[in-house]
C-alpha cells in the first residue's frame, strides 16, 4: 500500500482493527519522480506537438517551456513526496509541501498544513498530489480548490481518485484554465471507454502506473521479510501504518 490504508478498512466493513498493519512505503518513490518528471516534460517540451507533426510531416519550431524557475507544491510529503521534492529542487525547481505535520523538512521551502491549500494553491506552476485517502483529504480537490490554482497551472494525481472532484478537474480543463493535467488514479478503475476523461483536452491518462516498476515486487518482499524480522524480534516495525490515522 503507498497511499493509505482505505481500500483495506473498507473490506473489513468498520470492524475493530486487532492486528498490526506495514506497508512497503519508500520502494516507489524513484518510479514516482521519474513519472512526475516525464509528464510535466510532455508538457512543457510539447512532446505531443511533436509525435502529431511527426504523423503528419509537419515542420513547427515552437518556443519550448522549461522546469526551472517554476514552483511546485507537492501535497502529501512523506516516504513519495520527500524523493520528488528533492529530484525538482536539483533541477532548479522551487518545492513547497501540504502535509499533516508540517514541522520544517528540506528539500521543502515550506510545509503548509493541509487546511491551507485553498489558499496556497493558487501561487504553484504545478500541483503533485501523493496523498493517502482519508476522512480529512477526500474530495480536498474539489472545486473551490480547483478553480483557486493559477492560471495555467498542471496538476498530477498519483494517489486516489476520490481525492478530486474530476467534473471539476474536466470543466477547468476544457474552459482552458489549466494548462494540463495527468491522472494515475480514478473514481472509477477501470476507466470506462466511455468516460468523458477520455476526450478532456490537455488532460493525459495513465492506467494507474506510475510507481510500477521491474523491481516492484522484489523491494517490496524485501520490505515484508524485514518488518517480519523485527516483529519476531520485538522491534519497532519499519513501515507501520495505523488505521486511527488511515496511513
């Protein structure tokens, strides 16, 4: 599990959690920087433009957008946000946080709490959204958040898609609001052929990939066998999740 623990409360239908809980939190933030990398690069270096020209023979020089000089707020930083934010910040990229302890951590300028993203929002180029499901983040992209991002702006969505109001999302997107968008989760999974996601312009959709990687599997029992290892021991667990919390 990288982003809460909903989907597991869910099947136990409300009833009292009597056993200890790990994740294997950490093993997907490399893929998860590298996938925030490559989608705001579509954009910004118009690699769309250029695969459409390519299939029609179309010569186009545009002027080209760049990452550095930008700001981007990563929501959720804890073991995906702290890697991401450190991969922006070398890369010349301004990183602010919204998290629920929001004591100092670098590579973040400033860590907001997450009743402040209304209203801290609207000053980012790009908005990473990585945070786990619960009663306090559902739906916390809903469209007053939405409506107050700046002009132009491009969000990612990684975690769950109960965290976005996705008419909302769609409605800014084909007004021309935001500059673009990449959804990794969805209310709905599969996506239906028929949704209307599908044909929302500058919005790119991937089928809830991007911490999947070769070595997926591997890292992850590696990260079982440890905190199986210190349970037996009576130590600490490595990557303990409580439900009261929901990650």
């Amino acid at each position: 599990m990288r982003s809460g623990v909903d989907r597991l409360l869910e099947a136990i239908g409300g009833a009292p959690v009597t056993f200890r809980i790990t994740n294997v939190r950490g093993i997907h933030a490399q893929a998860m920087a590298e996938y925030l990398l490559a989608v705001l690069l579509h954009f910004e270096k118009r690699i769309g433009t250029f695969v459409e020209n390519g299939v029609h023979g179309h010569w186009e020089r545009p002027t080209l957008g760049q990452l550095a000089g930008k700001r981007l707020l990563v929501c959720g930083a804890g073991g995906i946000g702290l890697p991401v934010g450190a991969v922006f910040d070398g890369l010349g990229v301004t990183v602010e946080a919204v998290a629920r302890e929001t004591s100092p951590r670098p590579p973040f300028r400033c860590v907001h709490p997450l009743s402040a993203l209304p209203d801290v929002i609207g000053a980012f180029d790009y908005v990473f959204c990585a945070l786990p499901l619960t009663h306090e983040t559902r739906d916390v992209f809903n469209r007053g958040v939405i409506d107050a991002m700046k002009p132009g702006a491009f969000f990612v969505n990684v975690a769950r898609g109960e965290l976005v109001d996705e008419w909302a999302l769609m409605e800014s997107l084909r007004a021309g609001r935001l500059g673009g968008s990449v959804l990794d989760a969805f209310r709905e999974e599969p996506l239906p052929s028929d949704s209307p996601l599908w044909t929302t312009p500058n919005l790119l959709i991937t089928p809830h990939v991007a911490g999947r990687f070769p070595l997926g599997h591997e890292l992850g029992l590696a990260v079982l066998r440890d905190n199986m290892t210190a349970y037996l021991a009576g130590s600490p667990l490595l990557t303990e999740v409580f439900p009261q919390r929901g990650y």
